[in-house]
C-alpha cells in the first residue's frame, strides 16, 4: 500500500510541475479584461503572444516574455475587420499604405473591392501588398463594376455571350487568386448597367468557390425595398451568402424603410439563408455629387458625356429639372456639404445652399457648376437616427467604414475615415447604451470573420493569428468630426497586426506587418458546421 501512494504523489509531483512549466511568449498581455469577439461576456485575463499567434489565454497565466504590458483598467479585444473599405489604391501607395486613421481606429484587416470598384486582377494587387507590405491586413473583393468596364467599358450596354464568358473568366481567376468574393456597387456606372442575370452569373462563380455576394444595393431611397429583395433572388439564385453594404434608408422619404428591410432579411435569415448586412454609425453618407443627384443614365460614359447631355437642347433643361428636385428633397441643398472639389477649394465645407446663398445664385447652378468642373465629393446628411440605432443593434449587422486610407488635408470628408469603430463602442455602446460593449466588440470582429468565413481571425482564441486591440474605455473617442474631420481617435492603446506592434501606448511604430489575407475555399468538413 505503501508503494502504492509514493508511487500516486510521485506522479502527482510530475504532473504538478508540468502543468507549472512556463509558458514562454514574446509579449504578454497581463491583467486586462478581455471581450474575446463571439459576444460572451468580459473576463479577466492574460494574453500570450509568440510570432504571429495567440499561445494562450487564462487569468494569471505562469508566461514569461521579455515584454509584459499592464493591461489593468484596459479593454482587450480582436483587432477589427472593416468589412467595407476603399483602400484600395491608397495601400499601395508609399505615404497612405500604413493607413494609420484605421490603425489608430483598432483596425487590423481592411476589405477592399468594396461597391463594384477597385482591382479586377486580384493576384497582382496581392503582390503589391506583399512586396511593400501594409499597417493592416487586406481582403480582397472581386469589383464587378470594375470587372464589367475592362470587359465592355462604361457604356450601358449589355455583354453578348463571348463578353459574358469573358467575365466569367474573369472573376474565376480572381476567386483562384484568393478574392473573398464579389461586390457590386448598383447606383455606379458601370455596375448599374449589369441586369440581374449578369449578376447572377458572375456570383455562381463566385459560389463554386464559396464565397460570397456584397452589393450597394440599387437604390437606398424609397426604393430600398425593391433593391434588397433583388440582392435576395441573386443570393437564391446562385446560392451564396448575401452581404447588403452600408445598410440604410436614405433620405426623409424613405426614413423607416431600412425597418421593414431588415424584416424581409430576418425573414431571409429565418428560411436557414445567409444574409448579412453592415453599417457606418452616422446619419450622412459621402460619394459625389453625381451619384447624389443624377441617375446613372445621365452619367454613362464619363464627364464628358454628362457635359453633352447638359449642352444639349432637349436633354439639358430636364436634368436640370432633374437636379433641381433632387436638390429640393435634400432640404434645398442644405443637407448636401462638399468634401472636395479642386476647381474651386474655397466651397469646401459649405453646403449647396450656403454656396448658393453666398454667390446669390440658385443652387442648381452651383450643382451645374460643378459637373462641368469634373463632379465633387460631398458629404450626404440623410439618415434618421433613430433608425440608425435600430440597425446597429440587430445580431447580424457588422460595423464596416466606408472610408479609405488618408492622410490630413484641405478636404473634409467624412469623419468615418478617422472614427467609425471608436464611435461605435465609446459613443453608442459606452456612452449611450444603445447596445452592449460585448456586442458593439463582436459587430466588428467576429460576427466581420464569420461572415467572410474568416476562420484565423477575429476572436481572442488560443492557436488564432494575434491581431488584437487594447483600448481604454474611459478615453477611447471618434475626435474626428464633420467640421474637422481629420482627426485620430483617442483611447486605443495598442494594436497588433499578425504579432506585431502597429500602435504602441498610443503611437503608431511605423511598422507595416499588414499582409494580404487571401481566402481559402472551405472544404466539406467545415462548411458543415458554418
């Protein structure tokens, strides 16, 4: 018997001193409260990080590293994936490839193609990331717009079966290189021109690949409706997960009607289909002025047809007429404000009213002005709050920008480009309570991976790629506003990009450890449990 219990505390004693053994780690995250991304509650915990991974995660982890970060007081969590970004010619540029207004909003992955545009050979822009690497991780988005004006230009017209298949050759290529899936942009030319069967084609490539289908819809005016159930049919008909982009109804008209399409979704979503949408915590949109006031029949063919068509006898007085109600519903122009317009930078910041006003001139004539100078970015005030709330809380609705890399300047965009993620967990969960910081965390982190079928990313989860975030709750803020836009946020602390340090104790490090993500078709196995 006595045998018998040295022989158990022996082996007692040994598996003692295993479990003892320290774990070692190149940087350890000590005493911080982590919301790991998947909506379960805060805890209090240690973060250990080797290379490019997650090693462990506990309270009071036994980890030595030769750097420990005192994360008492602090928010640990994923790093956020901007589901909807338009980075994607400034991250290939040497002075906006760090995109630090992200990296200083706790971004850690970017996903670019966004609204039909961006690169269509998706394998050479990888490269480029690559070679010169980035502050965040990109994704990539076959642009179907983008895609349509290599094969068939800008014009509107319809593809015949050998541009159609060229297309198609197209976006399979683009899914081989690693493209995430397709994005169109339904208020743009060319994209508008594609009919719902193109569409279709080019997302059942996209599906026998498994990825998926994100649209700016064709209208988010008091056609919202109409355009979502068109994204629906394409997600039926071709069999992939539906994304709706910068989901939203704009516009006074509209208001609620963004209301009624989540209903038609959660129904969609009820019938065991995958549908998904995103959205900016604002109440203005900004693209231009165009896109604003002009159909897209208007603007086919570029500038300089939109010029003929304004000179022209019989067209130019009804788009003027056309101009002039569009101005009108956007409260006479006072709720449209530009952004940029290098003919004439002293307007920039002023509304189409204050222009008008100012120059005693009616604000269609400021808009006709514009158009002839090459068209202006403009910042949109179309929204209802309220309706911005309800959208923010619902389980399947991402935070995503809508922005793009920048750096400060004489324009004023959108302060989505400096603030969007901050705003989201210090001003409406934090602040306002609209929704729990839990929740708030995973809109941006894991419910972003899952939607891509993202499966290394995106929560704080032992053997994940150690892209993580670490804010201060009690000083984490959007500073950037629509006045003064150019503004970093306050309060992240650090962020890791694959292991590495981006942000450090609030600076940016100058690091580019960004690489480009690209996607990996699921097999059998695990499409099953998704």
């Amino acid at each position: 018997m006595s045998r018998i219990v040295t022989f158990c505390y022996v082996l007692f004693l040994a598996l003692s001193s295993s479990h003892a053994q320290p774990i070692e780690a190149d940087i350890v995250l000590k005493g911080g409260t982590v919301i790991d991304g998947s909506g379960a509650e805060r805890r209090l915990a240690d973060v250990a990080i080797s290379d490019d991974k997650i090693v462990a995660v506990g309270p009071d982890l036994n980890a030595t590293a030769p750097w420990v970060i005192d994360c008492t007081g602090l928010i640990v969590c994923p790093g956020f994936i901007d589901l909807h970004n338009h980075s994607d010619t400034p991250i290939t540029k040497p002075e906006t490839r760090a995109a630090v207004n992200y990296l200083t909003q706790g971004c850690t992955t970017l996903v670019t193609g966004n609204c039909g545009s961006g690169p269509v050979v998706t394998g050479s822009y990888y490269k480029k990331i690559d070679d010169h690497g980035a502050g965040p991780n990109i994704a990539h988005l076959i642009p179907q717009g983008s895609l349509r004006r290599r094969v068939l230009g800008s014009d509107n017209i319809q593809p015949d079966d050998s541009q159609l298949q060229e297309m198609l050759d197209l976006a399979e290529k683009a899914m081989q290189d690693g493209a995430w899936g397709m994005s169109t942009g339904l208020i743009y030319v060319p994209s508008s021109y594609a009919s719902t069967e193109e569409i279709t084609a080019i997302a059942k490539v996209v599906a026998k690949h498994g990825g998926i289908y994100a649209s700016h819809i064709r209208g988010e005016g008091t056609g919202v409706l109409k355009s979502v159930d068109e994204a629906l049919q394409i997600g039926r008909d071709a069999a992939l997960p539906v994304h709706i982009s910068h989901f939203k109804s704009s516009g006074r008209d509209a208001w609620g009607l963004v209301r009624e399409a989540a209903r038609m979704i959660a129904k969609e979503r009820e019938a065991g289909r995958n549908v998904t949408a995103d959205q900016y915590p604002y109440v203005a949109s900004s693209t231009s002025l165009g896109a604003t006031l002009l159909p897209s029949s208007a603007r086919a063919g570029g500038n300089k047809q939109l010029i003929k068509r304004l000179d022209d006898t019989e067209t130019g007085p009804r788009l003027k007429e056309t101009i002039r109600k569009a101005i009108t519903k956007r409260d006479d122009g006072a709720a449209v404000r530009i952004a940029r317009y290098k003919p004439n930078p002293s307007w920039v910041g002023k509304s189409l009213a204050d222009i008008a006003k100012a120059e005693d001139r009616p604000a269609v004539d400021i808009a006709l002005e514009i158009f002839r100078g090459g068209d202006a970015s403009i910042v949109n005030f179309s929204m209802n709050e309220d309706d911005v709330r309800h959208i923010m809380a619902i389980d399947w609705v991402a935070t995503a920008s809508d922005g793009r890399a920048y750096l400060p300047g004489a324009d004023r965009p959108h302060p989505r480009n400096y603030g969007t993620f901050p705003r989201k967990l210090g001003h409406y969960a934090l602040q306002e309570e609209v929704l729990s910081l839990e929740v708030a965390v995973r809109s941006m982190t894991g419910l972003p991976a899952e939607i891509l079928r993202m499966r290394d990313r995106g929560l704080i989860k032992e053997d994940l790629m150690a892209d993580i975030t670490v804010f201060d709750p009690k000083r984490l803020k959007d500073e950037a506003t629509f006045d003064d836009p150019h503004r970093y946020s306050s309060g992240i602390r650090y962020v890791f990009v694959n292991g590495v340090p981006a942000i450090s104790a609030g600076s940016f490090t100058g690091a580019l450890a960004g690489k480009a993500l690209r996607f990996e078709e699921p097999t059998p196995s695990t499409a099953d449990t998704e």
